[in-house]
C-alpha cells in the first residue's frame, strides 16, 4: 500500500476555520436617499457635532454596535462622530478584538 503524502494526511485532521467576525449575517446597509434622510436626521438629533468632541465640520455617521457584529440601523445604534473620533474609536474597537484572540 503506497503511503499518502502528508499534506495530504494532515488535510483531514484540520478543522476549517471560520474567519467570520462577530454575527454570522451582517445587517445589510442602507444605502442612497433614505440613507440621505437619516443622516439629515441623526445630525440634527446630535445638534450637528461630534458626540464626542463637539467638532462641526468632517461628520460621519456611526454605528454604536458595528454592523458586522450585529448592529442595527435604527436611530438609536447610530451617533454623529467627526472623522477624526471616528477612526479612533475604530481603531479601539479593533484593537480589542485583536486582544480577544491572542
């Protein structure tokens, strides 16, 4: 019996694995003139400025809960953020889930 080659032997010992981060479906983004209208209305909630350092110009939308760990697109899951809080709060939230897996 002529042996396998062992990539080919190890290949069945292997479990997969599974690259998804956070919720297995993501909520799907809502996107062109209604996306339009909740933003005029999110900012308008947030008085037109960074929720967290009260800058006025570079806003963004942002989702409290990521959308891809399962955040919804409702009123309440997003906050008006300057570019700038934006990226760091990313960065935060990236860091620590890399923190998870170490």
């Amino acid at each position: 019996m002529a042996k396998k080659p062992k990539i080919e032997s190890l290949k069945s010992s292997i479990q997969k694995l599974d690259t998804r981060i956070g919720s297995p479906m993501a909520t799907e983004r809502i996107r062109g003139r209604e996306l339009d209208r909740i933003r005029q209305r999110i900012f308008a909630r947030d008085g037109d400025a960074c929720v967290d350092c009260g800058r006025v110009y570079d806003l963004e939308i942002d989702h409290q809960i990521p959308l891809h760990l399962g955040g919804q697109e409702i009123d309440s899951n997003m906050v008006t953020r300057c570019k700038r809080c934006h990226k760091i709060k990313t960065d935060l939230e990236e860091k620590a889930r890399s923190n998870k897996f170490q």
